[in-house]
C-alpha cells in the first residue's frame, strides 16, 4: 500500500528516479511471489505507475527485470480473461498498460509480440469486455504494429487480422477503432502484406467504413492512409478500383468532397493518385461524379496542398484516358475547370501531352473551353512560366493538325501567340518559338492569313521576329526550329 501511495503521481522525472533505483525490479520480483489477489491487484498498479517514465529509462529498467515477468504477467491477464481473478478489470487494464510503456520502445517491440502468450493474448483483443481495457490493447496492437519486423508476422498469423477488424467493425469505444484503424494503416504500409490484405473482401469494407462513418477524425484519416498504402502496390490497384462497384472510389470522392479534415481529405487525394494507372484510368474516368470532383476541389478546397494532390490525381486520370473513351468529354471538361486553379498544378502539362497524340487534336480545338484555357495561361502572369510554356506548346502541337487550323484563328488564341511572339529573355525562348511556329502553321490555310494580318500589332510583332532571326542568323547561332518569320511576314504582307 505504501508503494502505492508513492508512485502515484504524474511527475517524469520522479518515475525515471524510481526506476534508476530499481523499483521495477523489486516489484517484479514481489508479484512473481505472490498468489494473493489484492496484492497482485496493487503491485500490478505501483508497476504501471513507474513505468509512467521517460523512454530511455523505461528501456533500462526492462533489460534490469528477470525476463519471466512478462509470460507471468500474460498469465496473470489470462486468468482475469477467465474469471479466475478477483478485481480482474482493473489488474487487466494495469497490465495492459505496462505492456504499452514497454511498447513504446521501438527496440523491445519484435522481441514483446514474440514472448510467448502474447500474440494469443492480443488476438483475445476483440474479446474483451471492458471499453477501457479493449481501447488500451488496442493501443498496443497499433504500437506493435509499428515496427517492420512485426508486419508480416502479424498479418501472417491465424486470427490476428479477423480480431482487429472485429474489434474496428463491432467496438463501441471510438479510441479503440481508432487504433484498430492505425493498426491496420500500418500492416498495409509493409509492400509483403499489400496484396493479401487487398484481396481480403473484410479488410476493404472494413477499411472503407471506418473512413466514411466513423466520427473521430483520426480513425478516418487512419483508415485512407490505408487505403493509400494498399495502392502503392501496383498488382492490386484495379481490385481496389473495381472493388463493390467502385465502393473505394465513393469512399474517397466523399471525402473530398465533404471531410471537414485537411488531413483525411489530402490523403484521400493522395490514395487516388495511387490507384490511378493505366490499367484503372479508364474504370476511374467512368466513375460517376469522380473527375467533377477532383476537378472542383483543385480549385475551391481551401487547402492549397489539398487542391495540388486533387489536380494530381486528376492529371494521373487523364494520362490514360484517350478520345475513343467514353469518359473523354467528362474529362477535358474536368481539365478545363481544373486549369483555374491557384495552386500548383500539372493540368497544362497534361493537356500539352494529350495535344501530342494526333488523335486527340481534333476533338481538343472543338471541345468548349480548351482553347480559352490554354490561351488564358498563356498570357496569364499569374501561372508559373513551366505552365504557360506548356500551354503554349499544346497550342503549338493542335495547329498540326490541317483541320484545326480554321477554327484555331480566332481572337483569344491570336492574343496569346502575339504575347508569346514578344517575349524577350533566355527562359523564354520555348515560349516565343512554340509561339512563332504556330503563328507559321495557322498562316499556312490561306483562309487565315487576312484575319491573322489585320489582328491588332501581329504584323508588327512578325517584323520584329524577323529582325532578330535574322540578328540570330548573322551571329551564327544555331536555330532550335527552322527560322519562319520571313516567309511568315511575307504571307500576311501578301494577305493585306
């Protein structure tokens, strides 16, 4: 009782004196010689209080015990478990938590989940009844599962996976779902375990409700770094897709859409830019109300990290979407949308990509809004000088194609090549030559040259290319692209 008293406070640097001096060791040794229930009660308590000690001291103190006191304190637990203890709740919850201390030590973390009784012990998790005494195993379990020598173990082990998804499925305590869903964030980070837990029916429902119902905000940001981690691994990326009509999908729409938390919501962008490859670009494109939303929360989520890995994952979409899908159209509109964004975003990149497949040009110059795009981040100063030279260079790449050419010689588009055509200095000049080629390739249609010549200052701008190609020409550097604005200001001379 005396020890009781003592221990009973809150101050570390008193817990760390207590164990220097070798308290653990003598309680160690005086409950491993007793039978006496109120006195297991009560040493069972004074060890937990010094064990409420600083890491490093924590760490001595259990190299310092005779090792046989954990199988004799898991015997203990296993007789509270039984009913064959008296004050069993209370001792459960006392054990229960020096195992945490000691857990807390990532060095003794593969040798605790190895003693002997103690897997057996930790499956008995979903078991228990006591809320509080179910929430600190599970707290546990979530420590000794973080730590790369105890994955594979754990998830390998008969029972052990079902007993944490029973517990994250049925518990009542919201903190022990929260660790079950940490616990299972962490068996999914480890690459050995990815493809048996994605093919596991109860590990993604599991996983998926406890991101979409649960009230803690922790518990659901546990359960899409899940989700996340699973998607890391390529092999298994459609099963996630397709998993329950596209269960995961809805999971992770709803929650950028609506999640209150940046975290969860950066992770659920994050657990999307996973999944999408090109084996599932085209399953996720066809996911009703996916690219809408990833293209709405590039632009309005007032995160801006959150807004950046939406535009992302919207981009790795579009990487394997084609124009013979039928998700094509939704797409580009989604692009469109997500072009306005503030944060950094890859979109012009990947609308510069897709203008280099010949067979998607067509079909981008007449979908509304593609060409404004490109023009206003063209001209924009707003956009980094990476984005607006991408714009440029996806104009660039649409006026090869010969039917593109009509339609392309309008206003807007005209504007940003004039820009781009009078831009001066080094990190400019992709800019200024995509700009310059594609004023050569629309003047080529015979239509568009009168339009083109009469376009307020293009003549002028063309004069002024001219005369430092040929500036260029005579100091003998080498051209990256053929030198076109001669024949160019000849031609909508010509067209006046």
């Amino acid at each position: 009782m005396q020890a009781y008293i003592e221990f009973d406070h809150w101050d570390s640097e008193g817990h760390n004196a207590e164990l220097h001096y070798g308290a653990a060791t003598i309680l160690s040794q005086a409950i491993t010689k007793t039978k006496d229930d109120n006195e297991i009660r009560m040493i069972c308590a004074a060890l937990e209080m010094v064990f409420r000690a600083s890491p490093k001291h924590v760490h001595a103190a259990y190299h310092k015990m005779n090792a046989s006191i954990v199988p004799w304190l898991l015997g203990v637990l296993k007789r509270g478990e039984e009913g064959k203890l008296k004050h069993a709740d209370v001792s459960l919850l006392h054990i229960t938590k020096i195992f945490f201390y000691w857990s807390r030590i990532p060095e003794l973390r593969m040798p605790l989940a190895r003693h002997p009784g103690m897997l057996e012990m930790l499956i008995r998790v979903s078991s228990v009844v006591s809320p509080e005494a179910k929430a600190a195993r599970m707290r546990l379990i979530a420590n000794l599962a973080n730590s790369e020598e105890n994955k594979i173990f754990f998830v390998e082990t008969k029972g052990f996976l079902e007993s944490v998804l029973r517990t994250a499925v049925m518990d009542t305590s919201e903190k022990g779902k929260e660790y079950a869903s940490t616990t299972l964030m962490d068996l999914a980070a480890c690459p050995d375990n990815q493809v048996l837990m994605a093919n596991s029916d109860r590990v993604l429902a599991t996983m998926v409700k406890l991101a979409v119902t649960e009230s803690l905000q922790e518990t659901r940001e546990a359960a899409i770094a899940g989700l996340q981690n699973l998607a890391f691994c390529q092999s298994v990326r459609v099963r996630l897709v397709t998993f329950s009509d596209g269960v995961i999908l809805d999971a992770m729409r709803k929650t950028l859409s609506s999640d209150l938390n940046d975290k969860a919501r950066r992770r659920a962008a994050g657990a999307l830019t996973n999944m999408a490859c090109e084996d599932t670009a085209e399953d996720m494109g066809n996911h009703k109300g996916l690219l809408e939303t990833l293209a709405v929360v590039s632009t309005k989520d007032e995160n801006s990290e959150v807004q950046t890995r939406a535009a992302l994952a919207l981009t790795k979409v579009a990487s394997g979407i084609t124009s013979k899908m039928t998700c094509y159209k939704t797409l580009m509109d989604a692009l469109v949308v997500a072009s306005l964004s503030t944060a950094a975003t890859s979109i012009s990149q990947v609308l510069r990509i897709m203008a280099r497949d010949p067979e998607n040009r067509e079909s981008m110059v007449r979908h509304v809004g593609v060409l404004d795009t490109l023009s206003d981040i063209c001209v924009s100063s707003d956009y980094m000088i990476k984005d607006r030279e991408n714009a440029m260079r996806a104009i660039m790449h649409l006026t090869n194609e010969d039917k593109n050419r009509m339609i392309m010689c309008q206003k807007t588009v005209l504007d940003a090549l004039l820009l781009g055509a009078c831009t001066e200095g080094t990190k400019w000049n992709d800019f200024f030559e995509s700009a310059v080629v594609a004023l050569e390739r629309l003047a080529t249609e015979h239509g568009n040259r009168p339009v083109m010549a009469r376009h307020p200052g293009l003549l002028v701008a063309v004069a002024k290319v001219t005369e430092r190609e040929q500036k260029l020409e005579d100091a003998g550097i080498v051209a990256k692209y053929e030198r076109l604005a001669k024949p160019l200001l000849m031609s909508l001379l010509l067209a006046l």
